[in-house]
C-alpha cells in the first residue's frame, strides 16, 4: 500500500513506526527539516520537506498515486485542505485529524464524503473515552470492552499481597477459570507468554475474561474494590471538558482550571459541575477543595510534568485512582513505573485508531497497550481463511502472537487450544510489533 502521512509530529512519527513493520512505501511530508531527519534515520521511509496545502509538495510526495492520505498536523483546516486535494489529486482514502466533535455527528458525514474526506479522527473524543472507562473499573490500568463488554481487556499491576505472584499461568488456571493472560509488561519489555511463563512482583499484566470474571480476578490479585463518586479533574482543556461531560450524570465532578476566562466558559458549558479557577499545583487550593475526600484525580493540562507530578502528590494525599495525560513519549514509561496509574497520550490513541485503515483484510478495533509493545487487534474471520481451518492448536500462529477471544454473535469466547475460529466472528488477537505483517494473512 502506497501511504502519504501529512505531519511529522508525534502521531504521525507514531504511525510511521507502526507501518514501517510491515510492507507499505511510506512517505512523510512536513514543512520541518529537522523532524524528517530524525524519522528517515530511524524508520525505513520517504520523507518531503513540504506543506500539507502545497499541491505541488502534495504531488511530490505521491498523494496523486497514495492508497491512503493521513492529514494530521496540528491544525484542523489544513488537515481538511489537504485531504481534499489529495482526494483531487488522486488518492484512493483520506483521513483527516479535527478538533470539532460536531464534524462526528453521523449526519454530518455524508457532507464530508462529498468534499473527499473518507474518515476524521477526533483524539481529545478517544482519549476522553478511555479516561471515563478507566475510572469506571477500579484497581485495572487499561481497560477495552469488546462488544459492549460481552469480553474485558484489563491490566493489573501485581503487588505482594496477590495470590499470583510466583505462579505460571498453568498454575493459575488450576485456581481460575475462563480467563486468559494475552501480554506481561515487565520493565519495560513486552511478552506474549505461554502456560509456562510466570508472574512476579511488579509486573502489568493483561487479562481478557467475560465482564462477570473481572471481580474475581481482581480479588486473587490482591485488590480491593472501591466505589466511585467524587472526581477531580485539574485542567479545561478539550480532554477535560470532554472527559466531565461523559461523567457529570454519574459522578460528582469538579474542574480546576489556571485560566480565569477559560474557567467562566467551562462554567458556561457545565451548569451541573463546579468549576474553580485557580492553580491546581497549589496544595493548599486542592486541600481546600477537598481533595482528601476525591476518590479519582485526572490531570490533563496539556504540560505533561504538572499532570504527573499533581498525580504523585494525589496519591500521597489519599485518592484512589489517578490518571495522567502525558504527550511527551520520552515520559510514558517514567510514568508508568512511577505508579501514579493511568496513563494517557491521545496521540498514540490516535495512531492506533488510524492504523486499523492500513490493513487489507477487515479490522475493526486496534489498540495500544499501556507501558508495552504490544498491540490490540479485533479482526473479522473471512469465509475459508487460514484462521478457520482447524483449531488453535493446529493452526501455525507468528512468533509473538495470541489469540485472546472470539466474539460470536455477540457472545464472547475465551480462547484456548481447542478454540475453533468461524466465519465471521471477531477475533480479538495480540501481537508485537514485528509480527503484523503476518496476521493479515491468517484471515483473508
């Protein structure tokens, strides 16, 4: 597949080293020398010094023969531009990134069909999606629900007091039933395991079970289940508005916000939410407003050392659940093995959503996991594809891959060795990064 990227900034360059695994010619174009330098030393691609809105630059670097357009600079109407003259030029799909929730409305995509736009990605939308599922299921660092929850991906951090620690996972399915472990984060490497591999101390590990599983495995792991009610959100940015209004019906939520204008607008926008403008680095303001009392404390004021730093200092003060926006990919793993819990970057979000457009069999989730390597897939099983022709057990599966579940008829199955794939179900696969370019033949 022939692939143009407008925009070398960290969605883009994240994207790029996704593709790059398997074989597509790729090419880059931005207007910054520097930021093409570092992804052409490091990634095996074509880069153009150019602007996005140039139908020149556009043409240099092959919109006109491009199987795919992806427009995500950091501005909204030169996303739009340039997908539609790529789409003029040629090119066969365009996605572009926005920052208006109003261009999602499934009315309103028609309209942008007719321009030459195929498909926006919204990731403030995402990221406020996980934020408010992540706060929902107490004592997980990531979670995914796949078919409106008929199977659970979770991770938990493994601390003394579980039950697993020092087990295989033969052992532990001695004790547990219908689960499965798809992935281990352990200082900063990533393992698809197999029954043999055992869990220690300090390791993120990822479960997929049915959604009245989660409990049960929560409790052998040592962890406590906590109700939810008042949360705390330290920035108005899109995130946090966005993240409050998913939660105001549920929750009691409160929103601290450094700009007095902006605070007035949010205040605007959120009639049934407190609204405080002040510095929500001062400890004194968040003791005043009750942080003692807060069980879950989200940062997202865009500077990715405040949001860390403020969850550290919520922890200390007693709340149960912390999440962090963090952009800066140097600080993602810091982050992670800080425990200040979870952990957030829209972009990566954002580059596993788009990536789903670059498979030539049917996909319809992709997703990065917290603090690892791996990714999430759910692809569609196609009539007589490899995937079906037998069960797990004899089916030749890439190094570095594991099936996790099937979704049936909306209903969802663990997988084990016995498993056998029909046409049709949604098989929910993990899989490292060097093994991408093989799944896609398992299942045309």
């Amino acid at each position: 597949m022939n692939i143009v990227i407008a925009g070398a900034g960290e969605v883009g360059s994240h994207l790029a080293k996704m593709l790059t695994f398997e074989n597509h010619e790729i090419v880059v174009l931005d207007e910054d020398e520097e930021k093409l330098t570092m992804l052409a030393s490091s990634l095996d691609l074509m880069t153009v010094e150019g602007s996005a809105i140039s139908i020149r630059d556009l043409r240099e670097s092959g919109a006109a023969q491009a199987d795919l357009f992806i427009a995500v600079t950091p501005y909204e109407e030169r996303n739009l531009i340039a997908c539609q003259l790529a789409k003029d030029l040629g090119s066969k799909k365009t996605i572009a990134r926005i920052d208006n929730q109003e261009y999602l409305f499934s009315h309103n995509k028609e309209k942008f069909v007719r321009m030459g736009i195929d498909e926006l990605i919204y990731p403030e939308h995402l990221a406020a999606k996980e934020i408010v599922e992540y706060i929902k299921l107490t004592n997980t660092r990531q979670v995914l629900e796949f078919s409106s929850g008929q199977l659970i991906l979770f991770g938990i951090k493994i601390r003394e007091r579980g039950e697993f620690v020092g087990q295989t996972l033969e052992e532990m399915s001695k004790t547990l039933s219908d689960f499965r472990v798809v992935a281990i984060s352990r200082y900063g490497e990533t393992i698809i395991p197999t029954g043999s591999d055992q869990i220690l101390l300090n390791d993120l590990v990822f479960f997929i079970s049915e959604k009245n599983k989660v409990d049960e495995i929560l409790k052998k792991a040592g962890k406590t289940k906590y109700e939810i009610k008042n949360i705390m959100i330290l920035g108005g940015s899109r995130i946090g508005v966005k993240t409050a209004l998913r939660l105001k019906d549920q929750f009691k939520v409160t929103i601290i916000e450094v700009d007095k204008k902006q605070s007035h607008k949010i205040a605007s926008k959120l009639d049934d939410t407190m609204v405080i403008n002040g510095d929500g680095r001062d400890l004194d303001l968040l003791k005043d407003e009750g942080i003692e009392k807060v069980d879950a404390f989200v940062a997202v004021t865009g500077n990715a050392e405040t949001n860390i730093l403020s969850c550290q200092m919520a922890k200390k003060m007693g709340v149960k659940r912390t999440v962090a926006e963090v952009e800066n990919m140097d600080y993602l793993d810091f982050a992670e093995n800080i425990g200040i819990g979870g952990v957030i970057n829209k972009k990566r979000i954002a580059a596993s959503y788009i990536y789903r457009f670059t498979m030539n069999t049917e996909v319809t989730h992709v997703k990065c996991l917290t603090a690892s390597d791996a990714e999430v897939f759910e692809f569609v099983a196609k009539k007589n594809s490899k995937i079906t022709k037998g069960p797990l057990k004899d089916i030749r599966l890439p190094e570095g891959v594991s099936v996790g579940g099937v979704i049936r008829s909306e209903r969802g199955i663990i997988a084990n060795g016995s498993t056998q794939v029909q046409q049709d179900d949604r098989v929910i696969i993990f899989c490292l990064p060097h093994s991408i370019n093989k799944l896609s033949k398992l299942f045309k």
